[in-house]
C-alpha cells in the first residue's frame, strides 16, 4: 500500500499518479498544501514540494520523476508494463521528456497558471496569496501555445509522444496539460494532432481519478471530463 | 569516445565531466556558450541548456541527471563502480540529492552566482549581460550559507553525502561548490564537516581537470587550487 502526499491540481502530482494508476497500484491520497510548509511534511521532503510517495519500509520518494524511476525499477520491469522502456536510446528520449515536461512546461506555463489561478485563492496574503497577476498569466498563456505546438509536433512524428509505445513522456505531459485544462487554458483548436493524442491518454482507465477531481466555486469547463470533446 | 557541450563554469556541466571521469572515460569538451542559442546547438537540445553529452549511435544526452543515468547504466553497472547505488533505498536517496543540488543548490545559489559573477561578462546587453546584480548576488550568498550547513549536516552524518560510499551525490554537489569556490564565494569557516568533504572529493584525480579551467582576468583565490586548503 502506497502514500501519495499530493495536490489535486499540482501537474507533477497528477503525472505520479498517472504512474501508480498505470502500474496498477492503489495508493492512499492526502493532499498537502504545500504554501503552508507543514513541518511533518518538510521533514519527508526538505524541498517541500508535492509529490512524494511513500512506501513502507523505504525513505520517502520525493519528485515525480524520481517516483517513476522508482515504480518502474520495482513494478514496471517485473510487471513487462515498461513506461521507461529498457533499449538504452529510449530511455534517454524518455527522460529527456520527463524532464522537459515536469521542469520546463511545468515553469514556463502549467506552475504559473495553477498557482496564480488555484492555490493563491488558498493563500494567505503572507503565503503569497491574492489576485492573480495579468503578467504572469499572460505570459504563462504564451508559453503554453509554444508547448502544444512541440506536443502537436511529437504527436504528428510518432504514434506516442517518445516513439511507437506509451511511456511516462506520455503520462507527464498529459498530466501537465490536464490541469490547466481545467481552467481551460489550453488552446485545443491550434493544434489537432495534440488534441487527437491527448484524447487517446485521457482514455485511459488511470486517469479517471483526475477527471472527478474539482475545486469547489470553480468548476471545469464542459469539455474537461467529455473524453470525445 | 564521447563529446560534452559544456561551459568550463556551468556547475551542471562539472559534474557531468566528474561522472565521466569518475567511470575513466575520455571526453572530447566544446565550449558551449547557452546564452548565444546557437543554432546547432538548440537542434542537439531545445531545452538549450548545458551539459549535453554525444555518444555514437545514441540521441544526444541532455543535462546532468540523464548522463549521470545513462553512464551507470551503460558502465558504471557493467564496471561494478557503480555511483548510483543499487539497493532501492539507496538510490532514491542519491537520486533525491542529485535533483536537490541539480535543481535547488543550483537555483537558489550556485546558478545566479555564475551567471551574475562569470556569463554576464560575455553577454552582449540584448543578451542579458551588464554589471552584475547586487541584490541577486546578496540573495545567492545568503542561500549558499544554508546550503552549506546541510552539506555539512550530511558530512557529519555519514561517511558520504548519500551514505558510506562515494555517489554521484557528492559529485553533483561539489561540482557546484567547486565553480562558486573559483569566485571565493563558499565561506568553508563555516562549517569544518563540510569543508573536510569537500577536501576528499576534491582530491579525486577526477577534479584535477576542473581545478585547471580558469578564466582571463578573474583568477581564483589561492585555495581553488589547494589540495589542503
């Protein structure tokens, strides 16, 4: 049995439990806030930052690409279900994505966005808390249409985002855009090859539980669940 | 025979050359100057950030993470020096310290020291260059001053950063000390455990290669070079 320490709507959160899901694995949630920096939960994770995974018996996994590194050494290979296939090119192509998905979309666009938009609506004003910033949105806005363009282009290139198989390049990616789909954020309509493939992974029985997650006052829009929209 | 784009003071890029020393493999360097996105170079990595490792017949290899992997995978576990450990706990440790410096010690000190202190003195002023920022270099040093005493928190506690045997943990992190010790910028009377770590790692023939870089005009303070400073 699993723990995951996590925020409903933290893009790197949702790619963990993309993981787990995928890896058929039940997990407990508990959903940490992390602007309050609790101090059991920075003592799991100096870095105090969602998500971390724990499992018995083992220190905590913090980060998302650390947590699929993880799963994938422990379920994924034993299992044959390889999200982070095992020919030594594929894996390079692999964590590269990870990396650009959880480190450079996630900075550029999706942190931004769900921070000024959700968690500043839970901050006190000392947290950092209040309206959100037009700059950071509209910056954040902009970024994101560049990161559909090279997911759409990926999409075009291959039959999954990091060649023929599904991988956690997939899975980050998804995870990303899934939260800022929400707020509906995401320019569907630029770019149909990206459309078409995130339509094929919001399929996917895994992702579901971030389906009927929701933020009471601020529902998605109509197309957000609608897995044909 | 592989080729590193990397810059002699990007402390991501030090400790890829550490990692590849570490496992004795010879390493073709091209200086890489990120802020000039050349072209070639953005086609070997969109993200257009050092280090990139080449290795024939495979994708490039971006940033120091990834190499630090593919190099264990490919010979670090076929050599059994394996600087990412293989029992689970331990790797997650290591995995968790290599993001810790890659990604905090980086941001928060190490990262803006350089940039402010060495790359700005290249930059034109369209790219970003100009005198160096004395609020960021204040910021930096005080983060460096936290960092420090963790680096030596772990120092006090175990035989390595990450446990009884050398990692890639203590690769990354004083590949990151090293390129802000060349600034005089590490206050190592701070903290004795730390600075008796440090000596160790920097004893490795492996660090010889970093202690020659030097840049015109800024020579390091006497101890850069000192083996028992």
């Amino acid at each position: 049995m699993f723990t995951l320490f996590h925020h409903p709507f933290c893009p790197r959160s949702r790619f963990a439990r993309l993981a787990l899901g995928e890896h058929g694995l039940e997990t407990r949630l508990v959903e940490e806030r992390v602007w309050e920096r609790r101090e059991a939960f920075v003592a799991l994770n100096p870095a105090a930052e969602t998500p971390v995974l724990i499992s018995e018996g083992l220190p905590p996994i913090p980060g998302a690409a650390i947590i699929a590194e993880y799963l994938d050494e422990t379920h994924g290979a034993a299992l044959g279900r390889r999200l982070l296939p095992a020919a030594i090119a594929d894996r390079i192509e692999v964590r590269r994505l990870i990396s650009w998905f959880c480190d450079r979309l996630y900075s550029e666009a999706v942190g931004p966005l769900v921070t000024e938009r959700i968690y500043k609506r839970y901050m006190s004003v000392e947290q950092g808390g209040g309206a959100p910033s037009t700059d950071m949105l509209r910056a954040a806005k902009t970024n994101t249409r560049y990161h559909l363009a090279y997911i759409g282009w990926l999409a075009r290139t291959r039959n999954f985002l990091a060649g023929d198989d599904l991988t956690y390049a997939d899975l980050a990616a998804a995870a990303h855009l899934s939260a800022i789909d929400y707020l509906g954020d995401v320019p569907w309509d630029e770019d149909d090859a990206a459309k078409a493939w995130y339509v094929r992974i919001k399929s996917r029985p895994a992702f579901r539980p971030l389906l009927n997650d929701s933020l009471p006052g601020l529902p998605p829009p109509a197309h957000y669940t609608d897995l044909d929209f």
